[in-house]
C-alpha cells in the first residue's frame, strides 16, 4: 500500500497543487482516465471546504490530505481540524451557523454527486472525508 501525504496551510490558493497531485496520483494508481476530471473536482470540493471551516473556525493547523493506493482501489482522506457541530449542539466558533451548515451540506452534496464510495467523519477535534475509486492494474506488455 503506497500512500502520498500532503499539508498545507488553509489558503483557497494551495487547493489547486491539491487537485494536481491528487489528479497524477490517481493516474499513476491505475483509476480510469475517464474518471480523473471527477477525481479533481471532488478533491477540490473537500479541500475547499476544510480551507472554509478552518478560516471560520480560526483554526491555524494545515489541511491534511492523504492519497492512498491499495489493491484495486485508490483512496483520498482530507482532514481538517475544525470544530463540527454535534448533535444536540452548536458548531463552536461559527457566527452564522445555519448559513455555514448549509454551505457544508451543499458541498458535501456537490463530492457525493461525484464519488460512489464517500464516507463523512466528523466531531469537535475535526473531520474526515474519504473518497474511492476502483482501479485497473496496468497491462502487462507481452514480447
């Protein structure tokens, strides 16, 4: 199992180097070409929403974005290290909660139209959203 770590400050400027990379990773992991245009979106919905909730949270920790190549699958995890709401509770730091859930949900809408397989962690110390895609071991040439 290969995996690429990336770090970067909460600046909407290092969303793009995000997308590139993630984009030559996933193609160097084997996810159809096809595919790769979602794969750059999606990473870039998630890192632009992990830049968002740590610029409103004042949070000065990096966005964290891991690229994870397993045996037919390639995974992405960006974390960030905001305070998300809890049930039963406000999101600390926010001042206009219900404009910010919905801009969350909106994006979290937006990475679910283009993943399959997505899974959403989330809790007072951050969250975690993981995205996959299947595959294709490279041909083997013959002589």
């Amino acid at each position: 199992m290969a995996t690429v770590e990336l770090r970067f400050s909460a600046l909407p400027e290092h969303v793009r180097t995000a997308r590139l990379v993630a984009a030559a990773v996933a193609r160097r992991a084997g996810v159809d070409e096809a595919v790769l245009d979602e794969v750059r979106l999606a990473v870039g919905e998630a890192c632009s929403r992990a830049v968002g909730l740590h610029q409103i949270s004042g949070v000065q920790a990096p966005v964290k974005v891991a690229l994870i190549e397993e045996e037919k699958q390639f995974s992405i995890e960006v974390g960030d290290e905001a305070p998300h709401a809890v049930p039963g509770g406000d999101t600390p730091g926010a001042q206009d909660g219900d404009a910010d859930v919905e801009e969350d949900e909106m994006g979290l809408a937006v990475i679910s139209g283009l993943v399959d397989d997505v899974e959403v962690t989330t809790g007072q110390d951050g969250g975690l959203i993981r995205m996959t895609w299947p595959t294709t071991p490279p041909a083997i040439a013959l002589a």
